[in-house]
C-alpha cells in the first residue's frame, strides 16, 4: 500500500464569476451615467449663466440709453425751472425768454416741447410757440405732486395720452427764492422713443422688457400690451425684487402668459427700472437638445453594454457550470460517489495546514473491506461492487461535517479525514461507521471492515504523510487483530521507531 504526499496538487484557476461581470458592467454604467449627468449639469450652468450675461449685459444697455435721456430732459427741465426764478426774466421780451429759457434743451423726435404752467395749473410759457393757447393742467397728477410736495425732485407720470400722442411726462417743480411754489415745469417723453429703441435689438420671440416706475408702474413694455401699460405690477415677485435689490436676478413667471423666466434687472435707483426676461425654455432649448442626443447615445451605449454583459455572464454560467461538472468528474470516485485519491490528498494537504496555524488536532482513518477478495472471487464483480458502495454509504451516513473528507482511497480501501477531532472522536467514529457497515450486510456471509485511527497535532516542518503512514500502520494491526475491530495507532512510538 503506498501513501505519502502527492507531487502535484491539482489548484483551481482563477475563474471570472458572472455575478462580478455583471457588477463591474453595472458599476461602470453607472460610473459613465454620473460622469455624463455631471457633463451635463456643467452644460446646463454655463447655458444659465451665458443667458444671465447675456441679460445683464442687455439690461445694462437698455438701461443706461433711457437714464442717459431722461437725464438729459431732466437737465433741461432744471435749467427751465432755475431761470424761471431769475430776477428779470418777466420783464424780456417773448423771444429773449425763449432763447434764456429753452437755449439749452435738449431736442429730439421723441421728446415733447416744454412747458411751464403758474401756481394755478394755466400754461404760461411753451418751447414749441411765443403764443400758446390756453391749457390747465391743474387737475393733472404731475401738478399735484409738485404742489403738495416741496422736496420733490423729477417726478416720471403714469403713461398718458399727453397732446394727441401716448407718452410718460417728466416735470419739475418751480420753487421761488422765499420757498413758495410758483409752477411746474414740464416735458414728454413719447412712446415711439421707447418702441424705436426696442425695434434696434435683437430680441427673442418670448423675450421681454419691461420699463417700470419706482412704485411698480409700468411705462413700456415689449411685447407692446397696451391693457398692461400703465398698471402698478408691485404685487408681482419678479417687481419686487427689482426695486428692493439695486441689481440682480430672479426666476418667476410671467405676467401674461405665466412662462417660467430668468429676469434680470439693473441698478433699480434710477427713476425708471429696466426689467428684462427670457423664458427657460428658450435659454436651455439648445442645452435640450444636445441633452436629448447625449442621453439617446448614452441609452444606446448602455443598453448594448447590459445586453453583451447579460450574454457574457450566460456563456461564464454556462462555462463555470460545466466546468464545476468536469471538476466534480474529476474529485469523484465513480462507483461509491465518494471523494478520490486526488480529491483526498488535495483536502488532506490544504487541513493540514489550516491545523498547523490554528494548533487543532486531525484524525484520519484508514478503513479496508475485509476479506473481499474472497468475496469478490466468491460472488462476482458485480457483488463485490455492490458491498464497496454499501461501505461508503454506511461511511457517508456515519461523517456529516462539512470539513470532513470521505474518499476512496484504492481498490476496497476508504479514506476519512475528520480536521479538528481529537483521537477519542475519532475512535468514535470509527466505530459507527464499523457498527453500520455490520448491521447493513446481509446473506451468507457478512460484510465487515477494519479501521485505523491516527490523530495529532501538526507542527511546522511535520509532513502529512507521518499521518497517513500512522493510520495505514494502525490497520493492519486492526487486520491482524482480527479483523472487524478498530485500531488507535500509538503515534509517539512511532515517530521513535522512524
């Protein structure tokens, strides 16, 4: 009987498992997925922050050409009222006055003649003629402002129907040197000023521009709505804000047709806000689309990724299951279904070690059918195969840990290793799997087998091999013995005698 360690221990290689396949794809699908949205959202902002610029910078623009006239204006309404109080000035002619008063005004299409009314609201005085006709504008809010109010500086009108022609009115108030007040001086503004500087840009179909009165009434605005013009839009947050915040932005919807919109205004100090707005839709149209084409060829890339992967991992299964057959072909004796030679010494070698790091004892036992050769010259075959599979179900019943290792050592000889038994459980053991093998043969002759029991501690340096000799030494004293019995081999003896 020859025992030892075998030369080559079969290894099992490294094998890719479907599950991992399949979660590497879906981590990197995910990892690409992130990786893209953040692409994207990167996109998105500098699409929101171009459109702020880009309203900013248009906003500014409107901005400064309306205050640079009404400053304008309002310096001619100031040069107006301050020589209106000059000593003198009653007592010149029409013309001289008209040339003191109106030298320095400022002219243009759009801007309407100014005019001086007295304390009691009648026009006195009129840049367009040296005769103006009879007119009142007592009753008009401008006049009442002034009046009521000696501080008060420009004052901008409500958007009113002002000498045939739609227009906001600039006035100032004429204050006289003892402090009473002795007229307003006034001027237009007309509506087509405002409609032939929106005309010059270059706007989008849902864009909007709003020019607003510091108390929330709106002047102008384009698209031209005329039920709008002239309504306080106070209450509305994206108003709010303007005229609460010298410059900024605000996302809110829009007065007429409740779009979402990025509004932006631009130094609200001045007597008149400029508010601009673009619909979202219209900013992140472009981002959309690039979005729409990213994410299709994404989806694609990802759909064709999971479908090699699923079809990868059904060949791996596959592959693995067959190789799991061919493996256990290979471990697997195949008449009595128990471990083989090579399974066993692989199992005995990989123990080994595990009980020389961890300092727990391992038993083997060495198990022969005894008297089968006769048996099998007595019989047949055929029957001596039918009690060799009787033993190792009778063994198989008899070791049910999973550590464990049944094999079919050769011929009619068995195998058992029991990792972490001391030498009593082993006996144990033996002895049910001796007791069953008896209780379970039956006719003429009776089937029985005798056992060798070794068990130790390993140490370093200490083969496996010392083991096996151990228990195949322990047997055939079981067989001279008698047979039938169970034999505990005297492992320091022997170590002594090799």
């Amino acid at each position: 009987m020859r025992f030892g360690r075998r030369n080559s221990v079969a290894h099992r290689p490294w094998r890719l498992s479907a599950k991992l396949l399949i979660a590497s794809s879906v981590a990197t699908v995910i990892g690409f997925s992130a990786i893209c949205a953040s692409v994207m959202l990167d996109m998105r902002r500098g699409e929101e922050e171009l459109a702020r610029q880009t309203l900013e910078n248009l906003a500014s623009t409107i901005d400064a050409e309306i205050g640079r006239n009404i400053e304008l204006f309002d310096l001619s309404l100031r040069a107006v009222a301050s020589n209106m109080v000059a000593p003198g000035i009653k007592d010149v002619s029409k013309p001289i006055r008209h040339l003191i008063l109106f030298d320095h005004a400022a002219t243009a299409k759009h801007f309407g003649a100014i005019q001086v009314f007295d304390a009691d609201g009648q026009l006195t005085i009129d840049a367009s003629t040296l005769d103006p006709a009879a007119e009142n504008r007592a009753d008009e809010e401008y006049f009442r402002f002034h009046r009521d109010r000696p501080d008060a500086g420009l004052f901008i009108s409500r958007p009113m129907l002002h000498r045939g022609a739609y227009a906001i009115v600039l006035s100032r108030r004429i204050t006289g040197n003892d402090g009473r007040f002795l007229g307003v001086v006034a001027g237009s503004i007309r509506f087509s000023y405002f409609h032939d500087l929106f005309g010059r840009l270059q706007l989008g179909p849902d864009d909007t521009i709003s020019v607003l009165r510091q108390d929330g009434t709106l002047i102008m605005r384009t698209p031209f709505d005329l039920d709008l013009i002239g309504k306080n839009l106070g209450n509305l947050p994206a108003v709010r804000n303007a005229m609460s915040v010298p410059s900024g932005w605000y996302t809110g919807l829009g007065a007429v047709d409740q779009e979402p919109r990025l509004f932006i205004w631009r130094d609200s100090t001045r007597p008149l806000v400029v508010l601009v707005g673009k619909t979202w839709s219209s900013i992140l149209s472009l981002w959309r689309t690039e979005a729409a084409r990213i994410g299709a060829i994404m989806l694609a890339l990802i759909a064709f990724v999971l479908a090699v992967t699923l079809f990868l991992a059904r060949e791996i299964s596959r592959r693995a299951s067959a190789e799991d057959k061919l493996e256990e072909l290979a471990t697997t004796d195949a008449l009595t279904g128990l471990r083989n030679r090579r399974k066993f010494d692989t199992e005995m070698d990989s123990e080994w070690r595990r009980a020389t790091r961890h300092k727990v004892p391992v038993s083997l036992l060495m198990i022969d059918a005894d008297h089968f050769k006769s048996y099998n010259d007595t019989f047949g075959h055929q029957a001596g195969d039918e009690m060799l599979v009787g033993i190792a179900i009778c063994i198989s019943d008899s070791v049910r840990r999973a550590g464990d290792c049944a094999a079919r050592y050769g011929g009619e000889e068995f195998a058992v290793l029991l990792p972490g038994l001391a030498a009593p459980e082993a006996v144990g053991v033996a002895e049910t799997i001796r007791a069953k093998v008896q209780q379970w043969s039956e006719g003429p002759t009776v089937a029985t087998v005798s056992i060798g029991i070794a068990s130790l501690t390993p140490v370093p340096n200490l083969d496996w091999s010392i083991l096996v000799k151990a228990a195949d030494t322990a047997l055939y004293a079981a067989k001279a013995g008698g047979r039938n019995q169970s034999v505990l081999a005297s492992i320091p003896q022997f170590l002594l005698a090799a």
